[in-house]
C-alpha cells in the first residue's frame, strides 16, 4: 500500500503525536508499505499564521494536497482534527477516485469539557475561561466532530473512545479499531530499588491544568514533610523552570526539580534515575510516557480515567487514584516512600506489562484496519 500519514503537529517534536506516526509508520515500512509523512512544517509557515489557526489552515491545505495527489495513495490516515476538510471534499465527490480516509483520535474532547468544566468551577482550570469555552464549543469541537463523521474507518489508543465512536458518532463496529501504543525496546532497561529515606518522584509532559498539577501541590505539600529526601522532577514540560518553581511556592522550593527539555535519547536515563512516575491527568488518550516509565521498571501513580486505567491495575502493576483527588495521591506516595518491596513488586508488574505493547503488533492491527476498510470500500463502489 502507499500510506499517506499525517497530523498538523510538528515533525520534530519529541513524543506526542509526531512520535506515534514515526512508530507505526516505521513498521509497516518494514512490513513493505510505502509511507508519506506529512506534517505542519511540510505545508505552511507557522510564524505567519496565529497559533490559533495553524492547524486550521494546515488542515485545509493538506486536504487540498491529498486531492491533488490522490492517484498516489491507497489509503490516507489523518490524526484528529485535522482530517475534516479532505473528509468533507470525499464526501462532496462521492468519494470516487479519492483514497479512503482513516481517522485516529487520541482522546475525547467530550471527556476534556467533563473534567476542565469541574475543574474551572474550582479555580483550578488557568486555560478554560468563558472565552476560552466558546472558542472550544464553536471552534475546536466542531473540528472533531467532522474529522470523526466524514471517516471510512477509525482507530484510538483508549478504550473509552473506541466505545463513544460507536455508540454516539453511529460508526460500524469493524471500522473502529482500538490499537494501543507500543514502546521501543530501548526503554527496557535495568533497575534497582533502594530502601531508605529518598523518593525521587518524576512527572514528564507538557505543564498543563487538566494534567492534575494543583493536586501534586496539594499533595506534596503534605507529604514533604515526613519524607526527607523527597524530591519532584518536572521534564519536558516546556515552560520556564520559574514559572514551575512560583507554581509551587516557596515552602517547597528545594523539592522541585525543572527540566524544560530533555533529548528523546535521554529518557530512558531520566526514568532509570527516578523512583517513581507520577502523572495525575483527567484528560488523555494513552501517553506515551506512561508506557515507557512501566518499562524502565519504575511504579506508577496515575489516574483512573482515560486510556491509563486500560493499562495499569491497581495494586498490581501499579496504582490508581481518581481524578483530582489529593488525598489518594499523597497516601499513594507515602505507600511507596515506606516500601522498597512494593515499589520492585509493581515495578517488575509494570515492565511485565508492557512487553507485549509493541510498535510491530500496533502497526500490524493498523494494517488490518487498513486492508479492511479498503475492501469494504471496493465493495461499495462496486454496488454503485
């Protein structure tokens, strides 16, 4: 097959999106497809454009693109939203001669307006203002939603959205495909689990609200105190090291530690030199991140929400609290800074866990996904 691949994410970001699409694209080169990346530098120049409307106007020109070029690619699978415009055109020309489109969605915006929503209310949301929501309501979800309803088929990295494009967007159980991340084998590394007074705690992301940071605040602030040398990194987050440090006040400031940015070949040391992940989110689909720290061996607390909870198991590969919950965060720390046996015991679970999360089994369900939605496609066009 010629696959188109694309995202209106930039190509050289680390991890993410543009790190899912190098993945699978990788493998089914190898299994011999051939593959066209296609990201937001290969068709527009960001610093003309507000940042609002990068992706809106990269998503119009990759349709464009995709139209243009359409005896070139057997299939094209375009990660949400920016699949809408070359959706709409297929739909538009009755799809004769235009490769069918398949949508990946990561996460559910339904599930950002349920938690940011309950978040605001608390004071705890800086990014989901009045203005803020409608920009959202009439522009962002809108988006979403044509991405998902002009697609021939789908496939996400969470369970949840796998269900919710069934039931609520009506599309057919064999066109809907629910395919995890893999990690590389290059996080599988050795691990050891020191007793004592230290717990080096590391979270890795972008700074967002919905990823639950006032909850580590109120956490931490109650657990500093009766853990020496408890110390908290924030990695890869992207904003000035002070801005974290003013976030977390004074009373804590010898605790956290700030990486801004760290080098994709860097991070299985970054785990490997940390005790345990932690990464509150009420809002994802299956980061990335999650699965390679499970594989470096390291316990996990995380959220029971969203594509986490169909990965780890509480009290058995790792630890589940709710979202938002301060209290089971901090109880879950304390569980973890008193015993170097649980943490080995969920940490072994953990990298046990992941083994069979492979990049080659991910882009062999995604084949499958492909092939079978091109054949339905043949059939339907030879009815007409």
């Amino acid at each position: 097959m010629d696959i188109l691949m694309g995202s209106g994410v930039l190509k050289r970001r680390e991890g993410g999106v543009a790190a899912v699409i190098y993945n699978l694209g990788h493998e089914l080169e190898r299994f011999g497809h051939h593959v066209t990346y296609v990201f937001q530098e290969d068709l527009i120049e960001p610093e003309g454009i507000s940042p609002r409307f990068n992706e809106l106007v990269f998503s119009w020109k990759l349709g464009r693109y995709i139209a243009e070029n359409r005896k070139k690619f057997s299939i094209v699978n375009l990660h949400a939203p920016t699949g809408f415009p070359y959706g709409l055109r297929r739909k538009w020309r009755g799809a004769a001669g235009y490769p069918p489109y398949i949508m990946t969605l990561h996460g559910l915006e339904e599930r950002r307006v349920h938690a940011m929503s309950r978040e605001a209310k608390k004071g705890r949301a800086w990014n989901y203002s009045l203005k803020n929501r409608l920009w959202h309501r009439f522009y962002h979800q809108p988006r979403f939603r044509w991405s998902i309803r002009t697609a021939d088929g789908a496939h996400t990295c969470a369970r949840e959205v796998w269900s919710t494009l069934q039931v609520k967007y009506n599309l057919d159980a064999d066109r809907v495909a629910y395919i995890p991340h893999g990690v590389e084998s290059r996080f599988f590394v050795p691990r050891e689990y020191p007793s004592g007074e230290t717990l080096r705690l590391l979270y890795a992301g972008t700074w967002l609200d919905q990823r639950g940071v006032f909850y580590i605040r109120d956490a931490l602030r109650v657990v500093a105190p009766t853990i020496s040398g408890l110390t908290m990194t924030f990695a890869g987050c992207g904003v000035l090291p002070e801005e974290i440090q003013h976030f977390f006040g004074p009373e804590l400031a010898g605790r956290i530690v700030v990486l801004p940015v760290i080098p994709a070949e860097r991070m299985p040391e970054l785990y490997a030199e940390h005790d345990v992940f932690l990464f509150p989110s009420m809002v994802e689909g299956l980061p990335l991140v999650l699965l390679e720290a499970m594989a470096t061996g390291m316990p996990v607390i995380t959220t029971d929400t969203c594509g986490m909870a169909d990965v780890v198991e509480h009290d058995f590969n790792g630890l589940l609290i709710p979202p938002a919950d301060a209290v089971a965060m901090q109880e879950g720390i304390l569980r973890f800074a008193r015993s170097a046996e649980l943490r080995k015991k969920l940490g072994e679970a953990a990298r046990e866990t992941v083994k069979r999360y492979t990049w080659e089994r991910a882009a062999r369900r995604l084949e499958e996904l492909y092939l079978h939605v091109l054949a339905l496609e043949c059939r339907s066009s030879r009815k007409t």
